[in-house]
C-alpha cells in the first residue's frame, strides 16, 4: 500500500509515468506533459489505435502490461489512473520505491491548469460535446485556450490542447478520482465558470443511488466561488434544486421565459440548424450548426453563455458555430454505402439514447432508422435501467439488441437482459430483434438494410469496430 505522505507531487519533477496511460484523460495528459518539455513513460493494459498511435506519435513510451520494472527509472512523479487498484503491480512498485504518485485531476491542476481561469463543465450528459463547442468558440476567437475533453475534436485532431491563453476548458467528470480518493474528479477543480448540463444517477459502480449521486453534485456547486459563475440547464429538477444552494452568480439557460438565456425560433434545415438565441429578454442573435438535435441546442446555449461572460461577441460566436465539425463518435457519420447511413454515436444512458434517437429522427424524418444497441458500461449492464430501456426506443423503426460481451463483470442477480428489453419492445409494437454477438448482427444488416436506411449504432466502446466491418458488408 501506498504511504499517504507520498500523495503529493514534488517540487521538480522532469520524469513522469502514468499507469493506465490509454485512458482518454490519461492520454491527453501523457501528450500535455510531453508537449511542456517532460519525460514522460506509460503503461497499460489495453493498447490500441487510435490512443496508441496518438500516444507514439506524441514520443510518449508505452510499455505493455503492468509490472514494477516499468519503474526501474525511478520517475519523479507517478499518475495513478482512476481504474488502477491498490493490488497493481505499478502501484507496489510505487510504494515499495518510496515514489511521489498524485491522481489525473492533480496532475492536470499542477501542470496544465495552474495560473488559468478554469472553465468547467459538469452533468450526467453533454459534458463533451459543450466542453467541445465551448472551447472551439474561444480558438476562433483569439482566445487560444487549453482544453482537456472526453472526445476527439475533429477541428483539432485532438481531445486535448495547450495554449498560451487565459483560460482551460475541461470536462469535469463526476466519476473516482483514484484508489486511493474515491471522491469525484471534479471536487479537485477551481472554476472561474462552470456548466451544469443535467443531474440524473449514473455509474452504478459508484454510485448507489441518485441521492448519492446528488449529494457529489452539491459538493460541487457549493464549492464554486462567490465571485465566479454557475451557468446551469432550466429544465432539470434535480439541477434546480442544487442552484438554491450555491452562493455564485448563476443563470440559468434553456426554453423557461423567465431563464436570462432563452432558445429562440429554431428552423431544422439539413444538413444545418437555424435558431435564434435571447439573453435577458432581448434579441442576442442569429447563429446556425450542424449539431443535430433539441439536446445539442440546448448544450450550444451553455456554450454561448459562458462565452459571452469571458468576453467573446455574438459574430465571433456566429463564425465559430458556423466552423464548428462536432465530436467524434456524437452522432457521427462514419460512411454511406448503397445509400446506407452508418451513423456512431457513444450514447448508453437511458436519456441518452432517447435523446440520441430523437435527433436523429428530426433531421432524417423519411428516412427509416435503425437503431443498433450495446450495453457496455457498469450501469447499462445492470438490471437498473431495465424498464427506463424499454420506453426511449420510439422513434427507431427497428431495434437491434446485442448481448453485453462482459456480464461476468456484473453479479447474476444485477445483469440487464437483452432478452427481455426486446421482448418489452416487441410489446409495445416495435420491431426488435435480439443478437448473441455482433458478428450476427452485421450479417442481418447487410441483407436487411435498403437505400434510405439510418443505422445509428450506439455503445460507449468499440463494438468490435462494426462500423467499418458493417459498412465492408455493406
């Protein structure tokens, strides 16, 4: 075990080895410290494109697997990834050598935000997409910001960057910190602004219930700053009953009359999105995007608010909406084969998926939508979300179903049955078909798909790149 007392990051530190390095956050961080002039050395278990390629490309060494001589340099500092057990090899090691080791978010404090006005975005949902437009807003701006996000941004090729500006966007995850703080990541973070995208339970591996759940969301606004902003969604009950406790300005975003930012008219004309945006009662401006959906308007408007108090104006913000290419694997369009869509998307929550289908839905209303569903994290493989899957489905024209690959990791009393989600489809009429494997699935969709077809896939991971091999059928 670790001895608290070398919970801390040194003085000087020129070499840095990151455990776990393969993580999105980890990632980003690895190629932040080597961009500012580090050593840095990384270890994981699953090394793959595209974070492997990335990771090389940056001049980060990986080393596969996890096992004390990764150490033998003795780093002077070690990150320990949030999904790293005290039991790790690297740990040991870590504990053994005597070595300084710190979590993600103190890393990312020490040596990506110190000396910046900390932008942060929080919420059960669209954390990554509005962390995304935020932080393209203030690039085109002239703002140069920093940014680490969840997501690739294909305007950046990136997920992360390190500018010379003011201000660092990040997204401000609610999940473990380490091992050895199991308090959420964004406790550790000190906005100048922050968003509040929605509060619903999630992460039923740390999370017991929704109480649980708001009680680390009230952690987090009540330690905002008196002279810093909370810019939080109208509509949310359990986010309106968290902003009564903060003593931050706030203002609320959303379609309430009485909200200070208010969605306008909204004209949906593919491949764009036309709406108007009112602040305070008047008139703000006319923007458009090719974001699709009510959810992404709604996550463009935080956006917005947030960039009008940091000084951005209504034209800059026009021309960087009208620039901005989206986030990988949200909403996606990863190809077109005899007029087939294949479409990608990372959504998994419940609300996620409704509002996913329902996006699409507005911007291909003749089109026949197929949707294509993996359960794959924690929660969506337990039975907690059994009933809530059955009813967000609505607006596909057929459901496709895959058994989670990785029940084991779940009790058999918790397990989500993919059996019975179809059959409670097929109960309220809709066409649902049940898969073993994914393999099966792609040979139903290359003979069953027609010109015309939409098939949004959705998973939080890979999918055993089905996109492509689907698309190969195809």
């Amino acid at each position: 075990m670790i001895l608290p007392e070398n919970n801390r990051i040194p003085k000087k530190v020129r070499t840095v080895h990151l455990i776990a390095v393969c993580g999105t956050a980890m990632g980003a961080l690895a190629c932040m410290l080597k961009d500012k002039g580090y050593q840095v050395t990384g270890s994981d278990n699953n090394i793959y494109p595209p974070m492997s390629r990335f990771l090389n490309e940056k001049g980060v060494s990986i080393m596969a697997g996890f096992d004390g001589s990764h150490l033998s340099h003795q780093p002077d500092l070690v990150v320990v990834g949030n999904a790293v057990s005290r039991e790790n090899a690297e740990v040991v090691a870590t504990a053994e050598m005597g070595l300084c080791y710190c979590s993600m978010p103190q890393a990312v404090n020490r040596f990506a935000a110190a000396g910046k006005r900390q932008v942060l975005v929080a919420g059960t949902h669209g954390k990554t997409t509005t962390s995304a437009i935020l932080a393209w807003i203030l690039f085109s701006a002239g703002r140069d910001p920093s940014f680490i996000i969840g997501g690739i941004l294909p305007n950046f090729m990136s997920n992360y960057r390190t500018g010379t500006g003011d201000c660092i966007v990040i997204e401000a995850d609610e999940y473990d910190t380490a091992f050895f703080d199991k308090g959420p990541k964004f406790l550790h973070y000190t906005p100048d602004a922050a968003i509040l995208t929605s509060v619903e339970f999630d992460h039923a591996d740390i999370y017991r219930d929704l109480d649980h759940v708001l009680d680390a969301f009230e952690r987090f606004v009540t330690k905002i700053k008196p002279d810093s902003l909370l810019v939080s969604v109208d509509d949310d009950p359990n986010v309106s009953g968290l902003t009564g406790l903060v003593s931050c300005e706030q203002v609320s975003y959303g379609m309430k009359a009485d909200s200070p930012w208010q969605l306008g008219e909204t004209f949906i004309q593919p491949p764009v999105t036309r709406f108007q945006v009112i602040k305070s009662g008047q008139d703000y401006g006319s923007f458009r995007t090719r974001m699709i959906g009510a959810h992404n308007l709604k996550n463009t408007l935080a956006a917005i608010a947030v960039a009008d108090y940091l000084g951005v104006t209504p034209e800059k913000i026009a021309e960087a909406l009208d620039s901005f290419s989206g986030v990988r694997r949200r909403q996606e369009i990863r190809g077109e084969k005899r007029g087939v869509i294949v479409m990608d998307d990372f959504a998994h929550h419940p609300t996620a998926v409704k509002e996913t289908l329902r996006a699409v839905r507005s911007h291909f209303s003749k089109n026949r939508i197929v949707a294509v569903f993996e359960p794959r994290t924690h929660s969506s493989m337990r039975r907690v979300f059994q009933q809530d899957y059955a009813t967000v489905f609505d607006p596909a024209d057929r459901i496709c179903v895959r058994k989670p690959s990785m029940l084991q990791k779940v009790p058999e009393d918790e397990r989500f049955s993919s059996e019975r989600l179809v059959a409670d489809l097929k109960q309220r009429g809709k066409d649902a078909t049940h898969f073993e494997d994914t393999e099966s699935i792609i040979d139903d969709l290359a003979h069953a798909s027609v010109g015309g077809d939409v098939i949004l896939i959705m998973s939080n991971g890979g999918f055993d790149n089905i996109h492509e091999r689907l698309l190969e059928s195809l």
